[in-house]
C-alpha cells in the first residue's frame, strides 16, 4: 500500500488538495485492493456491490465513498451507517490501514467540513478559508482515529461532526473576540442557501436532535437546514451527550432559539412546570453551553 503523505498548504488550498489525493487513492491498485478485501470480510461486499452496480471483484475507493455519501432514494441509511462503522473500527488501528481508513472517512465527510469551515471562518475573524479548513481536517482526522462510535440516537457521521465541532470550537474559542454574538442572535444570522451535500448533512443532524426531543418536526424545515442552526443544534447534542447539560435544558434552548420558536408558556406546560422556571432553566443552560465554547483559565 502507498504511503500517506501528510496533509502541507498548497496553494489550492486544503479541500482542493484532498480531492486531489482522494484522485490518486483511487487510482492506486494496494489501495483498491485493501478496501475491496475490507468489504469482503466485513461482508459488507454484496450490499455495497448492489447499490452501485459494480462487480464485487471490482470494488475500490470510489464505490466505498458513494456508500457513505448515499444519494437520496439510492443507498439505505443502514448500509451506509453500516460501512461508516467498519471504517472507524479500523481506523482505531496503528499501521497504514488504519490511515487509510481514517482518509476515507476524511474524504466521506469533506461536505460537512468545509460547511463547519464556513461557519467558524464567518463566526472568529482573523482566520483565514485555508487556515480554519486545516484546522478542521486536522480535527477529523484526529476522531476518525479515535474511533469512537456514540451510543446516542443518530447516524454515525452527525456524531462525527458533533465531536469534530466541538474540537474546532475549543481550538478557536481562545481567539474569539470578547463581544462575540449570544446564542440569543443565531437565528438572525445569514447564511448562503445550502446545496444538497450540506441538506443531506442537516437531515442527519436533525434526526439526531429529533431522537432526542430537540426539534417538534420530523421532516427539516428551511429553517433547521440553516448553518447557523444546525451548528446550534450540534452544541446542544454534544453538551447532552458528555452530560454538561440534560436532556431538558437542551431543549430548552433548542426550542427556543429558532426561527418558530416554542413559546415559554407551552413549553413549560409540556416540562410540567412554569414558565418563569422553564426560563431560568433555558438561562442556566445557556450559560454552561457557552463555558465549554470558553477557553480554560
């Protein structure tokens, strides 16, 4: 198998240089046949075979990265949750394999890095495209690697995304200017209209915040499918997950910070409490979601 090269600037930039590789990978025939033996004693082959129409025999990288970034209508999200995990098993490993594993999820998830890249670049100031997008590939990389597979509700590449955030979102928050917007304003943002790779990432988001009772919904609203909420969404599932907030608290703010908001009065009726409680609960949530975004004293 070819040696992994690891990641420098060029001047193309980081996502540009990705794609690149990934050209390289595909073409490369100890590549190929690692991810097509991969598959084989996954018994993941025929499954994945099917849904592309390929030959099992002819399995390579191409074919594993349609099977994690399905079409809508073509792959089941079972498959492809199925493949994903494969990966980040392997990825947990400590020879080339096992990096290549994690460049494979790297490339699967590059839609929803560059849409975080987006996101940070416009939230700090004082970054650049290239610099945000290194630090975020980094950062996949580095969860990849983990291999850490949640036992929350929700696809395995939201839960990817989740801890990838949260890791960029350390990084940068010892930059962040002392003024920064409150979360009270994320649902004035603007934000470009996201294409189809960024709807498919939002659809899996929020069907990790629906399992959890964060969004009244079960299909995404223009409104859930925007940057700025979906990233507010992530913090909440992620503050859940490693307990910093309840299951309560997230929706308190999840319910409230969107652009049809559940008022105080019938949420706390659904809580089974009042609404001068459930406001104090949404104000305390708030404050501890925002200490894990602050850098350690």
């Amino acid at each position: 198998m070819r040696d992994l090269q690891t990641t420098t600037p060029t001047a193309r930039g980081i996502f540009d240089r990705l794609d690149a590789e990934w050209a390289e990978l595909c073409e490369d025939a100890s590549v190929r046949t690692a991810v097509a033996d991969w598959l084989m004693t996954d018994h993941l082959a025929d499954d994945v075979a099917a849904v592309t129409d390929s030959w099992v025999r002819a399995l390579g990288p191409e074919q594993l990265l349609a099977a994690l970034r399905p079409g809508r209508g073509v792959l089941s999200d079972a498959l492809t949750d199925a493949v994903l995990r494969s990966l980040l098993v392997r990825a947990t490993g400590h020879d080339r394999s096992a990096t290549l594993a994690a460049r494979i999820i790297v490339q699967a998830m590059l839609p929803a890095a560059m849409r975080m890249t987006r996101g940070q670049v416009r939230g700090t100031g004082g970054r650049t495209w290239d610099d945000v997008g290194h630090m975020v590939i980094a950062a996949l990389f580095e969860v990849a690697r983990a291999g850490r597979i949640h036992t929350r509700p929700g696809r395995p590449a939201a839960n990817l995304a989740l801890d990838t955030l949260s890791r960029v979102c350390r990084e940068l928050a010892a930059d962040r200017e002392p003024g920064g917007e409150d979360l009270a304003l994320a649902e004035h943002l603007a934000d470009p209209a996201p294409g189809p790779a960024a709807r498919a990432h939002a659809a899996a988001i929020h069907q990790a915040a629906h399992a959890v009772g964060l969004t009244t919904d079960a299909t995404v609203a223009e409104a859930e499918a925007s940057s700025a909420r979906l990233e507010l969404l992530e913090l909440v599932l992620e503050a859940m997950e490693h307990g910093s907030i309840s299951r309560a608290d997230g929706q308190s703010i999840a319910w409230h910070y969107t652009a049809t908001p559940v008022s105080d009065a019938r949420a706390a009726e659904r809580a089974g409490t009042t609404a001068v409680a459930w406001r104090r609960r949404r104000s305390r949530a708030v404050d501890r979601l925002k200490s894990r975004l602050r850098p350690a004293a």
